[in-house]
C-alpha cells in the first residue's frame, strides 16, 4: 500500500509539472493532450485499485448462485435475484455479484432505498424472458433500479432484451397489429450518484437504457447496440435527469443513439461513436401541447455513421418551453442523412400535424467543427416555428460535403443565425 500512494504522489508531481507546458509534442507524435490523457487515466485507475484494496474487506459479496440463481440460461432465476437483492440492499454496503454465467430473468425491479452503498458487478449475461405472459403487470419494464442511490453498475457483463419477438410485434413493422408497449431493457429511476459503467446492453425490446429522475449520473464504457432496423430501440435516453455524463461509449440501434428529453438539464456527451441509428436526438419536445423544458446540453467529440440525423433538435407544433444552451463540438459525419437539422415541426403521427400558433422556444445552439458528408443534398436544416424562430445559433468551423463529392446545401427557415470561420454550406 505504502508503495501505491508513492506511485500515486509521483504520478501527481509528472502531471502538475507537464500541466504547466501547454504546447509539448512528443517524440511519437502524440500531443501533450493525449499525454494528460493517458496520465490521468493512470492516476484514476491507480487510484481505483488503492480504492478497491481499501473498501473489499468492508463490502459484502452477495453472489446470486449462493441464492439459488442456476445460471444456465433455461431456468428462471428471477427469485434468487430477488433474493440476493434483498440481502445486499439491506446490509450495511455490498457487492452483489452476477457471475459469468447465462442468467434468465422476468421483469424485475431492484429496489431501494437500500441502507448503504451498493455495487452490482455484472460480468456475465443476464438475458430476458421471452414469454410475453411475463410481462403483463408492467409492459415497459424489464429491468429497474428504483431509488437506489450511490449505485454503481458495471462488469465488463452483458444485460440481453431478447428483443426479437418484441420488434416483429411492432405496428411499426408489421401494420396490421395494432400498437403496443413494450418494455425499455434497463432502467436507472431515481437514482441519484449513479455510476454505470463496462457494460454492453444488447437487443432491448424498446429503448435500451433509460435514466429518469436522477441526479448526478455518470456513464462509461457502454457498448449499446440492437439492429439497425429494430423499431423505436433507442439507445441511452435521458429524461428528467440533470448533471449527467456519457462518455467513450459506441451506440447503434434502430432509433435514436442519445435521446434527450424534457426536465433534461447539464447533459455532457463525450466521445461517443453512433451509427447505425437515428443519430443524437435532442426531443421530441413540446408533444401533445406540452411545456417542456431542456437546457446545457453539450455533446463534445463523435462520430456518427450512416444514421439518418446528425444532431437533430425536434420540437412538435402546439407546444410551449424551451431547449436553450446547447453545443455541439467536435463532429465527424460520415454519410448521414441530415447532418444538422432542426426540426420545430416534427410530425410522427399517421394524421398531418396542423399548423399551430406556439412552439417550444429553441435559443442558444452552437455547432461547432463539424466535418464529414451527407448522404442527402441539404447538410444543415433549419426548420424553424415562423411565430418563434430560432434564436442564437452559431455554426463556426463547419464542412460539410456531399458523400458523392460536391458541396452540400442549406435549408434555413425562420433563423436567427451567425457564422464563425469557414462555414459550408451557408443558408442561401
Ligand atoms: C408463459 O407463461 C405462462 C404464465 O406463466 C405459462 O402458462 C406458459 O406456459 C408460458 N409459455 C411458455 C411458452 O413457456
Ligand atoms: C450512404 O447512405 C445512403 C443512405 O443511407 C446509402 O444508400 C448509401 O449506400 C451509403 N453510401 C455509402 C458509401 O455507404
């Protein structure tokens, strides 16, 4: 130990002493940013281990299998989850660990307020039933965390939504049907301090993962992914949630790759890769005449791939609020259908939308360093409210080109917009 807080404090002599010379370049050519980078990511995960060695003794294992959990991916193993749960939740700080096995489970909500921290170390599977008979209490849930605060998630493991039976039940695919629920794969509900991290979440019946009503949350190392063409399977959305981080994370769904909704405020997504999907999504706001509000987004290095929408803000006619401080920074486009666009009469209903006096205000939106091409011909869309126009938005350092080659074009309606360094395309 004594060895590690050595290690640790000279690690923090480097960093303070490199800190202090901004414009170093390294022999192998990497900058002094990726240095720091790298630096810190050793001082965290040193960090982490002296962490580790000082809390194991303190925290109590509670292995599922010791509850009865089979793991063999046919039994249900739902009861020894519940089980464990309840041991781990009312004891005084534990690690309830899910070993790498194939475990089956019903709907089920892991449910606080539990009396001391908890951690859940996923490293293998958990995989949902696909009986639908099981969901007949609750069709929107399959897994829930409910007012459990100081939770951490991770594992390296695997959270599996058996979607498929799902999706082919969708009237969005198969319009005879009529349309149903069906449930969002994991749930993070009232869940202040939350840490998610290193796990994959994998063909979830709708969206994939959920954070609602929570309060300074942390996400990383996700892998999010459903086929692209799997109805409404969103991938992270994030709804009444604020001080919320998302970094180093790689999406790909048949929806949207970060929704953000309303009562959503201090979004910060980083390095996030998206593709295939409906790009990053800020709304739909303002539905049903509603008055929503959505302010500090920032979404700071991604890339996204064939997604048909870039960055898109959409807002339904008739509704009221606002979606205001929001920056987009440091985007790679790479043959997306509407790179930018800003949609404030967003329509997803089988009957025409009427036109409508009010609007979810859009204020404050700055785009970027945004680079890359557009599978269609118009790279940046503005399709503001005539009675409330946009106002605020900034497009500095943009390029953006056909995928084809040649340039691509700007569609501005109702705008109040400037422009900083190289702009292409401009709004004619
Ligand atoms: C689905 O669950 C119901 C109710 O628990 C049960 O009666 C039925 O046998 C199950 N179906 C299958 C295919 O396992
Ligand atoms: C670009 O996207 C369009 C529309 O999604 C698709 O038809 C086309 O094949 C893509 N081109 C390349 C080079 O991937």
């Amino acid at each position: 130990m004594a060895l590690q807080r050595h290690h640790l404090s000279l690690l923090f002599i480097m960093f303070s002493f490199v800190a202090c010379h901004s414009t170093v370049l390294f022999d192998d050519g990497s900058t002094f940013k990726d240095f720091i980078k790298q630096k810190s990511t050793d001082v965290l995960s040193l960090k982490k281990f002296v962490k580790l060695g000082d809390i194991s003794s303190s925290l109590k294992t509670v292995n599922v299998n010791d509850y009865g959990a089979r793991g063999d991916g046919k039994t249900d193993d739902t009861q020894a989850f519940n089980d464990a749960w309840e041991v781990a939740c009312s004891s005084g700080g534990a690690v309830l660990l899910v070993p790498e096995n194939n475990y089956l489970l019903k709907p089920f909500r892991f449910s606080g307020p539990c009396r001391s921290n908890i951690e859940v170390q996923i490293s293998g599977t958990i995989e949902a039933s696909e009986n639908l008979s099981d969901y007949s209490e609750d069709l929107t849930h399959w897994l829930t965390f409910d007012s459990v605060e100081k939770l951490s998630v991770k594992g390296g493991g695997t959270i599996h939504g058996n979607g498929n039976i799902w999706w082919q039940n969708s009237c969005k695919v198969n319009e005879k049907l009529p349309c149903k629920d069906a449930p969002t794969a994991l749930t993070f509900y009232k869940c202040n301090d939350l840490t998610v991290e290193d796990l994959t979440i994998k063909n979830g019946q709708k969206m994939q993962v959920s954070f609602q009503d929570s309060e300074n949350v942390k996400v990383s190392g996700l892998t999010v992914t459903a086929p692209g063409d799997s109805p409404n399977t969103d991938g992270i959305h994030v709804t009444n949630t604020q001080n919320i981080q998302i970094s180093s994370s790689v999406i790909g769904t048949g929806d949207d790759c970060i929704s953000i909704v309303s009562g959503s405020k201090d979004v910060l997504a980083t390095d996030i890769i998206c593709g295939p999907g409906h790009g990053i999504s800020i709304g739909s706001l303002g539905a049903g005449g509603s008055k929503d509000f959505v302010s500090g987004i920032t979404v700071k290095g991604a890339m996204l791939s064939g997604t048909t929408n870039g960055l898109r803000i959409k807002t339904w006619q008739g509704g009221s609020g606002s979606a205001s401080n929001i920056q987009f920074q440091n985007i790679q486009m790479d043959n997306v259908t509407n790179p930018i666009i800003i949609d404030q009469n967003y329509c997803d209903q089988e009957t025409p939308c009427e036109e409508q006096k009010s609007a979810v205000q859009i204020r404050n939106v700055m785009y970027q360093n945004i680079k890359g091409t557009s599978a269609s011909d118009v790279g940046v869309q503005f399709d503001c409210s005539n009675n409330f126009p946009c106002q605020g938005i900034v497009l500095q350092n943009i390029d953006l080109q056909l995928e084809g080659g040649g340039g691509a074009k700007a569609s501005c309606n109702s705008v109040e917009l400037s422009y900083r360094g190289d702009v292409i395309p401009l709004c004619p």
